[in-house]
C-alpha cells in the first residue's frame, strides 16, 4: 500500500467526485483491509495519535459502527457523537457546529446530516478531511463503495454488469451514489419503482429506467433493492403498503427472473414483508450480511488513505 497519493481527494464527499481511478485504488486498498479484520486480533497501529470525529446528526447502525471499529482497527483516535448527545438539541446551528469542529482541530470529519449539501458546508469552512457518512437525499459515497467491493468479491469485474435498483429512489442517497458508482465503473444500471418515487431527472445520472419490476430484472446480475423511507415520506406516493409489495417487493418469484447467479442486496435497515421477504433476504443469494463487514474494511481504507497512510 505504497500508492496513497493517487487519492488527489481531500475530502469524501460523493462519488460523483471520484474518478474511476480513485474508485479502482480504494476498493483496492479495502481489500487489505478484510485482511486485517479476518484476523484474530484486529488491530494494527497505523493511525496511532491521528485524530477522527463522527457527528451522526441522525439515526445509524451500521455505518456509525463501522467508522468506530474502522478507528479502533486502525489505533485511531476516535470521538464519536450522537444527534441526542449534541448540542443540535439546545438548537445550535450547523454553522456554529463547524466553528467548534475547526477550533478543535481534528484530522477527519466524519458526518451524517439530514440535509443533503451539509458535508458540502462542512469542507469548505473546516481544515480537517470530511467524509460523507450520508447526506440528505444526495450522497451516501461510503455504501457505493462497499456495495461494489462486496459485488467484486463475487464477480471479479463490475463491467458490463446488469444492475437493477429497485424501490424508492427518489429519497434514496444510497440510490445515487451506487447509480454514480456502478455506472461509471462500467455497469449497465436500471432503476425501477413506482414513477412517483423516480426522481425525472434520473436517467441522466447514467441509467435506465423499467417501471415493470419483471422486465427490468431479466438477465439481472444484481438486485438491489432499497428501503422504503416512510420517515421522509410527506406525501402518498402509492396508494398502499400492500399494493407497493405486490409490485415491487422483492420474493422468490421475482429473484428466480434474473440471472441464477443474481446477488441480492440491501444497504438496511431492512422492512421486511414489505420491500422484499424474509425468504430471499435471508436465502442462498443474498449478500447483505456481507456487505456489513466490507463497510468496516471500505471506511478503513478511506481513513488510512486521506491521513497518508500513517506517514
Ligand atoms: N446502510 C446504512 O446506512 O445503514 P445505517 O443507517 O444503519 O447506517
């Protein structure tokens, strides 16, 4: 791992910021890092003394998680901080949370906010690294990434690939970052869901749409298949819970449409019996419960790659 400066990027704020190249090398890079939490003992001092701040400004399991043993892995030190735990509570402004962040000095940023563009406002008026930890409805850059590595260790390549994304695009910030990510590491991307939560602009961030979910999945290398965001949801965008699983949940009959071979993924929390069932979430094809691991291994590689690498 001796090509860290390749990463031109100071901070991690989308993968439309990201080269292919970039991509390539930390996809790279998190592939050594499996090496490390495979082992028995899981820590290595390469971030001894460097300094990570996470403020989670809203809910999160597996991506706070990951960051902190991402840390903990690397020997970093890591101060960690929760939407009830800050003082957001006391109605403090984020921009007076970012001139605490910068007099406190720390290396990286790590940030989650219910605002898309909110990572943004942090880079421009802080010193440290920001990582993207998921923004809004915009980005969530480090799902993209550990969603092709997990895909990678099943199909060596991601080109030419066919990708279906299935469900609520239009809230879904995991949606366009792994549109922006499988796209341009050469995958042919559709998207498919009820035209109510496709966004208009959609194909032009590189893929196609299918309204008919059996159409679309033919020859599907991937299924991915997204979370109902019933929390951003102000409006009625189908008619019932019943009728969008009917169309577009995700079952055994439905899977056995793509490619016997077909991945079946999920970025979680699942709702189960809704967006997709019990029976595929847990059976034969389904790597979700891979895909959380390769998060620990994907941060840690951004972590090692933005501080140097522990020059
Ligand atoms: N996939 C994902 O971002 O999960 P969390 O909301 O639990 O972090």
């Amino acid at each position: 791992m001796n090509d860290v400066q390749q990463l031109r990027q100071k901070h991690i704020l989308g993968l439309a910021e990201l080269s292919v190249e970039e991509m390539t090398l930390i996809l790279q890079t998190s592939e050594s890092m499996r090496e490390i939490i495979d082992r028995p003992i899981k820590q290595v001092p390469t971030l001894r003394g460097r300094q990570v701040l996470s403020l989670f400004y809203e809910s999160s399991t597996r991506t706070k998680a990951s960051f902190d043993l991402a840390c903990k892995y690397m020997s970093a030190g890591a101060v960690s901080i929760s939407k009830d735990s800050s003082s957001l509570t006391k109605g403090e402004s984020l921009r007076d949370t970012v001139r605490n962040v910068e007099i406190m000095g720390p290396e990286v940023v790590i940030m989650r906010h219910p605002s898309g563009g909110a990572c943004h406002y942090l880079a421009r008026n802080v010193s440290s690294s920001v990582i993207n930890a998921g923004d809004g409805t915009h980005e969530h850059p480090t799902q993209g990434l550990l969603d092709m590595l997990t895909v990678l260790q099943h199909k060596e390549h991601l080109d030419g690939l066919n990708v279906v994304i299935v469900g609520d695009v239009f809230h879904s910030r995991v949606a366009r970052s792994n549109i922006i990510g499988f796209s341009r590491m050469g995958a042919n991307v559709v998207v498919s869901g009820p035209s109510t939560l496709l966004p208009p602009y959609i194909e032009e961030m590189g893929c196609q749409v299918e309204s008919d979910l059996d159409h679309a999945l033919a020859e599907a290398d991937v299924v991915y298949v997204l979370r109902l965001q019933l929390e951003r949801q102000s409006a009625s965008y189908f008619p019932s819970l019943r009728e969008y699983t009917e169309l577009y949940g995700l079952n055994e009959r439905r899977l056995a449409l793509a490619k016997p071979d077909a991945l079946l993924m999920h970025p979680g929390p699942m709702n189960r019996g809704v967006e997709i069932d019990s029976d595929v979430a847990d059976g034969a094809q389904s790597v979700i419960l891979e895909q959380v691991p390769n998060g620990v291994a994907v941060r840690m590689a951004l972590l090692y790659l933005l501080l140097g690498g522990g020059e």
